[in-house]
C-alpha cells in the first residue's frame, strides 16, 4: 500500500513537471520555429512529363490527389533558371501549366528533372519583405536613368537643295541651282522623355551650278551645331515616335571660284527639324528627317574682297540612333 502511494506522487510530479516545461516560452519558440521551418521546406523533385512545341506550357505528374487545383501558382526551377508557373488545367494525375508571364518560354525539356517548390508565391514575397537585408533601399539614380531612357548617338547623312540664294557679287539672273550632300554626328542627352539636347558637328559639300556662263563652284562647310528637341511620344527601344527639333550652328566656310578661294564664317540661323524615329533593335533605331535651314557666310578672297552669301536650303536626312 505504500509502494501504491509512492507511486502516485511520483506520477503527479512528472505531470506538474512536464506541463511546466511545456509551458516555457524557450520551448513554445523553438518549437514555433522548428514549425515554421517545416512549413517553408516544401521542395520536391518531378519528372516533366511533355512541354508543348510551342513550349508555352508543360506537363507534370501531380493532380488532385497531391493537392494541386486549377489556378494554382508554385515556383518550378532547374540548375538554370526558375520560373513562376500557374496551373491551367488539372486532373487527378496530372497538371498543365504555363509561366506567368506571357515572354516566358519554358526552360525544361521532356523528361528532366526539375525541382517543385508549393511554398504559395505571395507568401514568398511576404517573406522577403519581412526580412529587411532582402530588401536593399532603391537606388533612385538607377531608376531616373530609367524612367529618363538612355542618352545616345546618332550620325545622319542627307541630300540638300537650295530653295534660295543671293549672294553680294552675284546678280540674280545668273543663280541656277545649289546641291550637296551633308554628313553629321550628334550626342542626345535626354533631360526628360518628352525633351532632349544635343551637340554635335557636321561637314557640308555643295556645288552652285551657273547656267550663263557654265560654271561649277563648290563650297565646303564645317560647323559644330546645338539643338533643343521635343519628342512627341517617349522614345524607348521598342516605340517609335516623331519628333520636332529647332537647330543652330556656326563654323567655317571656303568657297572656290574659278581656282581662287574664299573662306571665312557661316552661321546656320535657325534649322528646323522634323523626324521620326524607328527602333528595331534594343539599342539601334532608325532615323528619317526633313529640315529647312538658313545658313549665312561671310567669306573673303585673298584680296580682302568681302562676299556674302546668304541661302536657304531643304534638306532629307537618314541615319542611325544607338
């Protein structure tokens, strides 16, 4: 009998004891921890089943019976690359599913091994915003350079005629016609998407043909130019959109008649650009301009004789962005 009672007070102390050990908050912890860690560590191996020729989509071995249900998103990944998937259709077996996002293809070929994790997506993302080294502070630079789209080159080479030109020792009779041709270089710096700057040079060739008496006399130019332009919709990589530009330029000028020389100093005052620009790649568009420019020189011969010639010119250019 009082081995009985021994015994009893032995159990109600084991009882008192363990329920007091249950109840430490060290032990409630690790035990909320251990749990959570087995909830996050879901990860399990598959064998593809069939992707589509298309590859927009594949086949798993999981259905209904391993919890997968229509509309479900889950992370599937090789030693590659990882892709978040939804599932569009599902039976009992098996389950049919595509990337989220629509320039996703699918990365996995029939029969490989790929890795399935059910941890739910925003559950993932919760998890990496609650932990703050996950989540670095933005760099604002970054993504003004962004919204702002990338400063850029373009080069352009173009046909030019003269819708008018007097000269200070030309009477107007003998005026007939003046073309060329035009080569330029420009760097875009883009303030904003709707306005960009941009400084550059250029270097003219053009030939005034008189009728009476024949004459060819050829003029060459170089100037480095300023100009403010207005885009009309945001250029990016992959929009096109027409622009509108206004242009200034100065530099210099020679002009030969009759093997005797002239130089001195152009101004072009003002140039009106009107453009349309055609990416078709990441990094290279297309440019297609039409301006109207007023260009004034001053030159002088080898005898100190002034001439002025004053001319107004269209022009068609084509070139590239990059």
């Amino acid at each position: 009998m009082g081995n009985y009672k021994t015994l009893n007070v032995s159990l109600l102390t084991m009882a008192v004891a363990a329920s007091l050990f249950l109840s430490n908050p060290l032990y409630s912890k690790e035990k909320k921890i251990q749990t959570r860690s087995s909830e996050k560590n879901r990860e399990e191996l598959l064998v593809v089943q069939t992707v589509s020729t298309d590859r927009r989509s594949f086949v798993v071995g999981k259905g209904v019976k391993d919890g997968i249900t229509r509309g479900m998103e889950v992370i599937f990944a090789n030693d590659n690359v990882s892709i978040v998937c939804k599932a569009r259709e599902v039976n009992r077996n098996y389950s049919l599913w595509s990337p989220l996002d629509a320039n996703v293809t699918i990365p996995f070929n029939k029969e490989e091994i790929i890795s399935y994790n059910s941890h739910a997506y925003g559950n993932v993302a919760l998890d990496i915003v609650a932990d703050s080294s996950l989540t670095p502070e933005p760099d604002y630079d970054v993504l003004y350079e962004k919204f702002r789209t990338r400063n850029n080159y373009s080069a352009k080479v173009g046909l030019n005629r003269a819708l008018s030109q007097s000269s200070s020792d030309v009477t107007n009779d003998k005026n007939a016609t003046r073309t060329g041709y035009t080569f330029a270089v420009e760097y875009n710096h883009r303030f904003m998407p709707e306005l960009e700057m941009s400084f550059g040079g250029r270097i003219d060739n053009e030939v005034f043909r008189q009728n009476n008496p024949s004459l060819d006399i050829p003029t060459n130019r170089v100037m480095a130019t300023a100009a403010v332009t207005y885009h009309l919709t945001t250029f990016s990589k992959d929009e096109t959109n027409f622009y509108l530009s206004l242009a200034a330029g100065i530099g210099k000028s020679t002009t030969t008649v009759s093997e005797e020389k002239s130089s001195g100093t152009v101004t072009m005052l003002p140039e009106g650009r009107i453009g349309y620009i055609m990416p078709f790649s990441r990094s290279v568009a297309m440019i297609f301009e039409g301006t109207i420019e007023a260009l004034s020189a001053t030159e002088k011969f080898s005898n100190s004789e002034e001439q002025v010639t004053n001319i107004t010119n269209i022009k068609f250019n084509i070139g590239l962005r990059f």
